[in-house]
C-alpha cells in the first residue's frame, strides 16, 4: 500500500478533496495525477490519548489493506478516525471504510 506522508499532501488534499462523512470515520480524496493510489491516516486529540489514536489509526490501516487492491487508481485519500472507532472492532472498521470508499466512487 502506498502511504501519503508528506505534510504538503495532507494539507492539499484537505484543501482541494471532497469529503465524505460517517459516524465513525471521515474520508477525504484528491485526484493525483498519479498510476498509483495513496492512503494518508490520521486521529485527532479528540480520538484520546496517543495509545487510542495509533490504535485508531492501526484499525484504518488494516481495514483499507484489506481493499486496497480493489481501489482505483489515481487518487490520494485521507482517513480521519472519529472518537467512537476506538469503541469498534476491525469488522465494524472495515464496513466503515467500504461505505465511504463506495460513496466517494473509489471501489
């Protein structure tokens, strides 16, 4: 999978993405002019202590991993973890991360 890690990325697919919303997630994506999609992740203080939000964040990784192959190419997408994800297990984070992805058109 590749990363979006830059600080300059993450600000410019803030500024220019489109942003879909859900109860436990938020997904912003930015076309890149690129063959290859990027994923950046990311958990505010709101999410808790820096052990809920690396947790926060290792639940987004694993649930787009899992459907990375099948996204389309040419995009940089950003994962904004919510407090509640921290109370979901990797199946509920999983179903989170395929109902944006499919509202946003990248599956």
């Amino acid at each position: 999978m590749h990363r979006l890690q830059s600080t300059t990325d993450f600000e410019r697919v803030r500024r220019e993405g489109k942003s879909h919303a859900h109860p436990l997630v938020v997904l912003i994506a930015c076309p890149n002019g690129r063959a290859d999609t990027r994923c950046g992740f990311a958990a505010g203080k709101r999410v808790g202590g820096a052990v809920q939000r690396n947790r926060a964040r290792r639940l987004l990784r694993e649930a787009v991993r899992q459907r990375y192959a099948q996204l389309t190419a040419g995009w940089d997408v950003i994962f904004i973890a919510r407090a509640p994800l921290n109370k979901v297990k990797l199946a509920q984070a999983q179903e989170a991360v395929d109902t944006l992805l499919r509202r946003a058109q990248l599956l």
